[in-house]
C-alpha cells in the first residue's frame, strides 16, 4: 500500500485529492497539512511514501517545504501538485529535489499514476508542463557574451586579490583618488596599482581596464 501525505492550504482541496486517491488500488491517504510547516510534523508523524505538495501556502511554502523535507530524509518522494505552471516554478520545484510536477488538473488517473510511478523511484512531469520545458529547450539560446578583451580575462588569475580590487574599482569609474580612499590606500599608491595592473593585463588605459572590469562583474 502506497501511503500518500497531501499538503494544500485550502481544505476543499485536500478533500477532494482525498476523495480521488483513496478510491485507488494500492493508495492510502494518510494524513494532510495545510502548510509547509505543518507537513514536517505531519511526514515525521506518518512517514508517507509519497507527499503531494502544493506551492503557494502561508507560513512555509512547497518549495522551502519540500527542501525541509529532504534534508530530513533524501528518500522522501515529492510531487508538487499546482495550479501554476510556470517555468520558475518548475524550475525550482526539480532543484531542491522533487519527484514530479503535476497541475491540480490533472485527472484522477493521471494523479494515481504519478503517485504510484513516484513511489517506484520515477520522475514524472504532467504533459503541459513537459511541452513548456521541450519548448524552451527547443529555443535559440542567446548569443554567448565575448570578453572586449580575451587575452586579458585570460590573465585575470594572474592578479592579486589586491590588484583585483584595483581592477574592480576602475569599473566603478574611480579616479586615482577615489580608489585609494575605497581601497585604504594612499594615492600613489593606487595610482602605481593602476599601472601594475594594466601592465600585467596588456591592456592600455584605464578605460579598458574599465570595460573588461564592468564585462567579468556582469558575467555570469
């Protein structure tokens, strides 16, 4: 018997998935919650196989939920069961290690089926949600950003951590003087920085220290 713990925040909800899986062969509902912290209490009292988890609850939402969870058992089988099909949503539901991602339309056949395909150790996303992810997957990706400068990025490792603040300051467009009362310096000194570190870049001016600066800050 698959034991299934359904956590939403609205009781008509959980009365209805109830409705809907306890129906099924080899599934038991045994518990609900209706919010992230309270589904804590609820898996450690029950133990479930299987947690259905919505995402937008009060107090402790599914997806700190679900990361709760399995930090408390890496075993814990997670499906998110929502109404939001949204990319970020998805996105972070299969980061922090759920099982599957379900909309709350999906029918009672394809809950069952995702509940019993989760316990035997699958992932399952519904249809939707499946086409939203080949669709972006399918879609050009932005051309990749190429430093101004690549023999000098290629040299960064070559800097101080010193020198690199010096480098990072120049993208913040500060004169001699600017640097040295960011930096705690005198401003000879940042001035003799200023020209280390475009010595050791090969690069030519402050402006172009400036750039390459601004292009590795932004970089991702």
């Amino acid at each position: 018997m698959i034991r299934v713990l359904i956590v939403d925040d609205h009781a008509a909800v959980r009365a209805g998935l109830t409705a809907l899986l306890d129906g099924e062969d080899g599934i038991s509902v045994v518990g609900d919650a209706a919010d992230g912290r309270e589904a804590l209490h609820r898996a450690d009292v029950l133990d479930p196989d299987v947690v259905l988890m919505d995402i937008q609850m009060p107090v402790l939402d599914g997806i700190a939920a679900t990361r709760a969870l399995l930090e408390r058992d890496p075993h814990r089988r997670i499906v998110v069961l929502t109404t939001f099909g949204f990319d970020e949503y998805v996105d972070a539901a299969i980061g922090v290690g759920a099982r599957g991602f379900l909309l709350k339309t999906a029918s009672a056949d394809e809950l069952a089926d995702a509940v019993r395909r989760v316990a035997a150790g699958q992932s399952i996303l519904s249809p939707e949600v499946t086409e939203a992810v080949f669709a972006r997957l399918r879609a050009p990706s932005p051309p990749a950003r190429v430093s101004p400068f690549p023999e000098a990025s290629a040299r960064l490792g070559e800097l101080t951590a010193r020198e690199r603040d010096v480098l990072d300051a120049l993208g913040y467009g500060d004169s001699n003087a600017a640097l040295a009362a960011r930096l705690g310096i005198s401003e000879a000194t940042a001035k003799t920085h200023v020209s280390r570190v475009l010595a050791k870049l090969g690069i030519v001016s402050r402006t172009q220290g400036a750039l390459l600066a601004r292009f590795e800050r932004d970089a991702p």
